[in-house]
C-alpha cells in the first residue's frame, strides 16, 4: 500500500477517535447533570430556603478511577441558571426544569 493511502487513513482514523471521544464525554456530562438535578430533587431543593450542600462541589484531586465530571457540571447548571447557589454555597433548583424540557 502506498505512504499515501497510509497517510490518510491513519489520519481519518485519528479524526474519527477524536470525534467518537469528544460526543463520549459530551454523553457522559449530560448523564451527571441529570444525576445531579435528580439528586437536588430528590433532596428537596427547590428554593433558596431548602438549598443543601453537595459533596461533590469541588473536585478530589486525590480521586483515583475515573475522571469525575461532576464539579464541572455543576458550575455549568449554576452558570446557565438551571441551578441557583446561595451565598452560604449551598444549591438549588431553579429556572427551567433541566429534565421536563429534554423529555425526562
């Protein structure tokens, strides 16, 4: 086979692993930010009053296994406002509901 035709495959190849990865991670943080509004729920935090705080606000930066997406996550329902934080740090749910608009 040609170094040509070798080229291009192996770079369709890298593009292709890089495209699959990058729709992975983008599936696995749309499944935390589901956990996560099922966990306020669950727990009852629907306004400023019953706000609670999560475990799982800062990352571990001694967490051994997989990369743990849910610090992220979280600060981007706070930042698009599908989750409020009060000034004690603690979290609720507010705004739209994250899982009645996707059908959840």
């Amino acid at each position: 086979m040609p170094e040509t035709v070798q080229l291009i495959i192996g770079i369709t190849f890298l593009i292709l692993v890089y495209t699959l990865t990058r729709y992975g991670i983008a599936w696995k943080m749309q499944r935390v930010a589901k956990e996560i509004v099922e966990d306020l729920r669950r727990k009852g935090a629907i306004s400023p009053e019953s706000a609670v705080s999560l475990p799982y606000e800062k990352p571990n930066y001694l967490h051994i296994g997989m990369r743990d997406y849910r610090p992220k996550v979280l600060a981007s329902l706070v930042q698009e406002g599908y989750v409020g934080r009060t000034e004690e740090g603690k979290y609720f749910l507010q705004g739209p509901d994250l899982l009645k608009e996707e059908g959840g």
